[in-house]
C-alpha cells in the first residue's frame, strides 16, 4: 500500500439540514483533494445534526439514498475516500447511528452502526448487528462511534479481525474533554494500527462539542491535534506498511494470553 494523506474535518453540523450538510462536505472535499488529501473524515452523525431526535425517522437515510449517491459520486471523481456519519435506516427496527465509508471508486465499502450507546441512545437507535474490519483500497480498516472508541475490547476487536487503521467519528461533548483523545492514541499503541479521530467543536442545542480531533501513528506519535474550539481540518500522513514494530514485544497481538483472560474476553 502507499502511503496517502488523511483529511479529519473537525466542524460543525446544521441540526436537520441534509442538503446543507451535504454541501458542505462536497466543497470540503474539493478543498482537501486539493491539498493532497485522499482519506478524508467527517463527524458523528454530520449529515443531519446529533440532536436530532424529533425527526429522526425523516431524516435517516438508506444505504442507496440520494445524500450519500452525491457523496459516492464526488468521491469517485475526486478518487477519495470518505467516511461521514449518517443515520441509516432500518426495515427492521429504529435507524442505526452509523458511518458509512466510501472508497475511492464511489463503491460503499463498509457501514458501522454505533455498539455501546450512551445517554439514551438506546431509545433512538438499534445497536450496530456486527463489529468488523473490512478491505478498502486504502488497506484493512475499522470504525468506531464515538462511545464506542471508550472500551477496549472494540479496537482490539478490529485488530485481531486485521484492522491497520481504526477511524472514530464522534460527538463527544464536555465535559468529557480529556477522554476520546486520550483513548484513541492508546488504542492504535496497543494495537499497533493508525487511528483517526473526528469530532465536532461549537454548540447544538444544549452541547458544547470540544473537538481535540487527532491523528496517530502506531507508536502513539501525534501526527495531527486540533484544539477544543476551532473549525479546522488536520492532515497526517499514513502509511500502513509501517504498523510493526521492530522491537517485537510491543507487537501486542502477538503476545497475548487469551487462556488467562477473562472469559468473557475469549467469547
């Protein structure tokens, strides 16, 4: 794999508004492509706004809906992948909080619905069926949802499932502000795999998003770091080839003791 540049989109989203969403992600494309970007991240739930509640079952968007076709497209023309949050819907039950990322054909090549909810989300939302790495031009890939990013097991999940790179798009809020950047650079130590972390600055309705988005290398190295209140967009370079470490006792999966662990951890 060669190594490319990943564009994390830290910003804002107007609550309800799809179509205005959409072009802003369209433009912010461009804007990356041209600065040599070929991975680019958008937040939790960015296509329609997190606190969303009283529409949601209007705004939920199916895997073929129209919203993503148009980011299908520019991703296609634009030869860039994209992972954008959106709540997809459901024929079976209430939508799921998901990201969705698109390779750079403009193919879907994996959908990640959010596993561990938080605040309630439950009463919103069905939780993501599975938890899975799949295959992309860009290399073996993972997703978390914001909360998701918060326990272990998940990241290590994609790991040992072949994930080099873990993405989470979130909406994290104060006054969690110390966690998720914290979390994530931990998570790509002990996993040996770059991860990308996207989240939201500014107000909607009664949150106050505190960015700190973030991009690291396998070895916790920060390779890019917002701050907790500016619109931003952070560019790091990755290069998947580069996730072994040569000194080999910090090639966590391989020296693990799964007949020591917990059970519940061997499941």
């Amino acid at each position: 794999m060669s190594p490319f540049t990943a564009c994390i989109v830290q910003t804002t989203s107007l609550p309800y508004d799809k179509q205005a969403n959409l072009t802003r992600a369209l433009t912010t494309m461009e804007t990356a492509a041209a600065r040599g970007a070929s991975l680019i991240l958008f937040p939790e739930m960015f296509l329609t706004g997190y606190l969303i509640r009283d529409r949601l079952e209007e705004l939920a968007e199916p895997l073929d809906g129209p919203t993503l076709q148009a980011l299908r497209d520019k991703a296609k023309a634009l030869n860039m992948g994209v992972l954008v949050g959106v709540p997809l819907k459901n024929p079976g039950g209430k939508p799921y909080n998901a990201v969705v990322m698109i390779d750079r054909d403009g193919t879907i090549a994996g959908t990640q619905g959010k596993t561990h909810f938080f605040g309630g989300e439950e009463k919103m939302f069905d939780p993501g069926p599975t938890l899975r790495a799949f295959d992309t031009s860009f290399g073996r890939m993972g997703i978390l949802v914001c909360y998701d990013g918060e326990f272990p097991e998940t990241a290590r999940t994609l790991a040992l499932d072949g994930a080099k790179i873990i993405c989470m798009c979130a909406a994290n809020m104060t006054p969690y502000e110390d966690y998720h950047f914290q979390y994530m650079r931990t998570r790509a130590m002990e996993n040996r795999a770059y991860t990308l972390y996207c989240n939201y600055v500014g107000n909607e309705k009664r949150f106050h998003y505190c960015g700190q988005s973030g991009a690291f290398h396998p070895t916790g190295k920060i390779l890019a770091e917002a701050d907790t209140e500016q619109e931003t967009l952070l560019f790091a370079e990755v290069d998947m080839a580069d996730t072994t470490a040569q000194d080999d006792f910090l090639n966590y999966l391989r020296h693990r003791h799964p007949d020591l662990y917990h059970p519940d951890l061997c499941r």
